[in-house]
C-alpha cells in the first residue's frame, strides 16, 4: 500500500479547515472549499474571465471554462508539489544525507518511485484539462471574432448618424 493512501483520522477539535458552501452564480452549481480557498477561487474566476472580455452568455460560458480549467490546472501543479512535500515528512525523510539538496532530491526521487502511476494519473488529468482549455480558448476567439465585425458596422453607422 502506498503511504500517500493511508487512511487518517482527524478529529474535529484538530481540523484546521472549515468548507463552505457557495453557489456558482452561472451555473448554479454548489461548491464546497475552505474559505480561503473559496475567496481567492472567486477572485481568480472574476478576474480571468473578465481579462477575455466576453459578451453574452455563450461567451461568459466560454470564459468561466476557461477560468476554471486555469484554475484546475494551477491546483494540480500545486498537488504535484504537495506530494512531493510529504515525502519530507513520511519514512523517505529519515534518508542521510551530507547535505540539504542531496536530501530534499533523494525524497523527491523516493517519492515518485513510491508511486508513479499518482503522477502519471496527474500528467493524464492535466492533458485532458489542457486540450479542453484550447478548444473553448479556440470557441472564445471564434464568437469574439464574429463579433467584433458587427460591433464596427455600429460604430461606423453611429458616427455617420
């Protein structure tokens, strides 16, 4: 059994992280995060999504995926990370070592031996993450580009007018 799949037990006077509940206002679906997370989830998501400039509801779709696949793909890096970081504080941190960096990279090694299969399944995860990512980005582009022809005949009928 690998020892990133131990089961834990903690109890609720040690648990440090409260989820809470939010509603995506588009979709209407429910979330459940930390707090903290969910804050700056909502700030990324808001301010991502208003960077691509989208207009109508199919666009602000468009750009709301967009803002969550960014969002999923940043938290699997920060996941690959986090599993290397416990490698610190399972059995592989008792190796020696004559210095710090042989250390933390002996770990590392250690760690992803432990469980290959974890980080191919993480590499698949964002593949599949990163090609959804372009063909929406490809959509975005394609409606925007629709779009901005017809706002010019406006602009010009308006200035003539």
């Amino acid at each position: 059994m690998s020892i990133f799949n131990r089961p834990k037990t903690i109890s609720v006077e040690k648990q440090k992280a409260v989820l809470v509940g939010q509603r995506n206002p588009l979709t209407g679906h429910a979330v459940l995060m930390t707090e903290e997370d969910a804050k700056s989830h909502r700030a990324f998501i808001r301010d991502y999504s208003a960077a691509l400039k989208p207009d109508g509801m199919v666009e602000i779709q468009l750009a709301q995926r967009l803002a969550q696949d960014t969002w999923r793909i940043n938290r699997l890096h920060a996941m690959e990370e986090n599993i290397f970081a416990l490698g610190h504080s399972e059995p592989f941190a008792n190796i020696e070592s004559a210095h710090p960096e042989i250390h933390a990279a002996t770990v590392q090694a250690l760690t992803f031996r432990n469980d290959p299969r974890l980080f191919n399944q993480l590499s698949l995860y964002e593949q599949r993450l990163t090609r959804n990512f372009h063909a929406n980005m490809k959509l975005l582009l394609r409606f925007q580009s629709l779009r901005q022809p017809a706002q010019s005949k406006e602009l010009a009928r308006a200035a003539a007018a």
